[in-house]
C-alpha cells in the first residue's frame, strides 16, 4: 500500500506543476487575490459570489493595467486554472497527510524513510507558502509575479516530487549499484538537470520565451545581442532574457552531450543501468525538441505544458537511473 500511496502523492505532484503552467500561460495566476487556505477550497456557487470574487479581482493591477475591458465571463474563465491548481494543492495535502498519519501509526514506514516524508510534508507546507508570496509579488503594482519566487516555487515542487519518488524507488527495490564513473556522471546529469529546470522557470517568469525565437541561432548570432545590455554584466544572467534564454539553450546541449556519455560509460553496466542510460537518453532528446518546438511557435499553451511535464518525467528518469546506480540497503 505505502508505494501505490507515494505514486498517487507523485502523479499529483505532476499534475500541479503541469496545471500550474498552464496556470501562467493562460495568465490566470493573479485572477484570486486572497489567500484562504480551508474557505477558499469552495468557489463561488452564486451570482453575488461570483461579482464580489471579481470585484476584488478588479482591484489588482493586472486587471487595471492589462485587462480593464475584461468581462465576468472572461474572469471565469482565468478563475478556472487558478482555483483548480489551488484546489489540486490543497487535494494533494489531504492526500499526503492522511494516510502518513495513518501508516505512521500501523508502523508501516522505516524509520529513515519515515524521517524522510516527514522532511517532504515541511516542503510542502513551504511550497504552499511560497506559491502565495509568489502571486503576492503580482498584486502591488506591477502585474508581474516575481520570477525569482516563480523558480523557487518551481524548484520546490520539483524537490518534493525528487523526496517522494527517490523513497518510492526505495520500497520498490530499485537499487543494485554501477560503476563509479556511471554513478558519478548520473549525479552530473542531476546537477545539470536541476540548473536547467532553474533556467526554465526563469524563461517562464522573465517571459524569455517570446523573444528570439529562431533556432539554432538567435537572429542569425550565437550570442543574442543584447545579451549583455545590463550592468553590472552578472545581472544579465538573472535578469536579462535575452541572456536568461541563452542559457536555457546552452544547459540543453550540455545535459544532452551529458546524457550521450554517460549512456556509453554504462554501455557495458549492468543491464538495467544499461536501459535506464538509454531511456534517459531518449528522454532528454524528445524533452530537447519540445523546447524547440516550444520556442519557434513562440510558446503555444499546449506544446508548453507538455514541455513541462517533459521535465518533470525526465527528472523521475534521471532519479531512478541514479537510484538504481547507488549501492545502498533496500526497503
């Protein structure tokens, strides 16, 4: 029962990052601008609930500073993401909390992995705190989230998702060992991964993705040209989405060249690293071409959340082949 519990907890995971970009691309982030964790879990069910919702929509700047001829209907429509990816968060709580409590009491968990959930349920606490400071940083004057919370908010679901699948591989016994170069090129892979997921939530909050869209150059130059337009020049890197961008592409061809080698340093491993090696391999290359695809349309809502999904699942596959390299006790 404890593995199909924490692959329920882990598709949910998905689901609320994927909803939460579809969430962003549809600019319904700012669409609820109070924090109501139990209450709001019900939307408005009447008329007058529904014109006291959007009257305090009508407050934020986004609706004064982008979408001042908006209609109810059409505030409907923005309400609809937001609600769902709130009402998934607080779906996934219940979900989570409920049967920990529960097998924490049969004694159903290891020790180790017992003190492990219960580092992932302080990180989903935090990640429901962050996502409202996140929509908070939209509601002052700018409509605009902060896309350094954007990525923190990003970075900790995908941490959580990494907790919970990493003890998931543990009870289902996914161990066994590899070589140490494979297990040290696994564990840079992971690295590049975390750096390039890091840069795509800033493409997301900069909204680098609707500039530059040709490939493999950008306008005709390797270097945007406006890349380092900003001063002090490591802002750029941060700050600028030219640059932003930029590196977003440059991580893609490392992680691909990094997945590349250490397909063939497992070449000869054992024959599940082997698989993994290569579903990793496959992984990261269709997960590549979403990006571009992604990119050159000029970032279409539905190859854009595929794109996101495309990273969470080649995460879970870089996760497992990494698990399944480290020589450590099952259960």
């Amino acid at each position: 029962m404890v593995p199909a519990w924490l692959a329920a907890v882990c598709a949910l995971v998905v689901a609320m990052v994927v909803v939460g970009g579809v969430t962003r691309l549809t600019g319904s982030g700012l669409s609820i601008v109070e924090w109501r964790p139990v209450t709001g879990a019900v939307p408005p069910l009447t008329d007058g609930a529904w014109e006291e919702a959007f009257a305090a929509y009508r407050t934020s700047p986004q609706f004064r500073l982008v979408n001042a001829s908006m209609s109810l209907p059409d505030f409907k429509r923005i309400f609809f993401w937001e609600y769902v990816h709130r009402l998934l968060g607080r779906v996934l709580g219940v979900v989570f909390v409920v049967p920990f409590v529960w097998f924490l009491r049969r004694r159903a968990l290891a020790p180790r992995h017992a003190r492990v959930l219960g580092v992932a349920l302080a990180l989903g606490a935090l990640q429901g705190l962050v996502g409202w400071l996140m929509v908070k940083s939209g509601l002052v004057d700018v409509p605009r989230v902060s896309h350094y919370r954007l990525a923190t908010h990003l970075g900790l679901a995908l941490t959580l998702l990494g907790v919970l699948s990493w003890v998931l591989f543990d009870l289902r016994g996914d161990g066994g060992g590899a070589s140490p170069r494979v297990r040290a090129a696994l564990t840079l892979v992971l690295g590049l991964l975390g750096a390039q997921i890091f840069y795509g939530a800033l493409t997301a909050g900069l909204r680098a993705g609707v500039g530059y869209n040709t490939f493999p150059t950008m306008h005709g130059r390797w270097f945007p040209v406006d890349g380092l337009a900003l001063s002090p020049t490591w802002t750029n890197w941060v700050e600028n989405p030219a640059t932003v961008q930029f590196t977003h592409r440059a991580l893609a061809l490392a992680l691909l060249v990094a997945v590349g080698v250490t397909a063939w340093l497992a070449r000869r491993d054992r024959p599940a690293i082997v698989a993994a090696t290569r579903a990793l391999g496959v992984l990261a290359l269709a997960q590549a071409t979403l990006g571009v695809v992604t990119l050159v349309l000029v970032v279409p809502i539905g190859i854009a959340a595929a794109h996101q999904l495309g990273a969470c699942v080649l995460l879970l596959a870089a996760l497992r082949a990494r698990h399944g390299a480290a020589r450590r006790p099952n259960g």
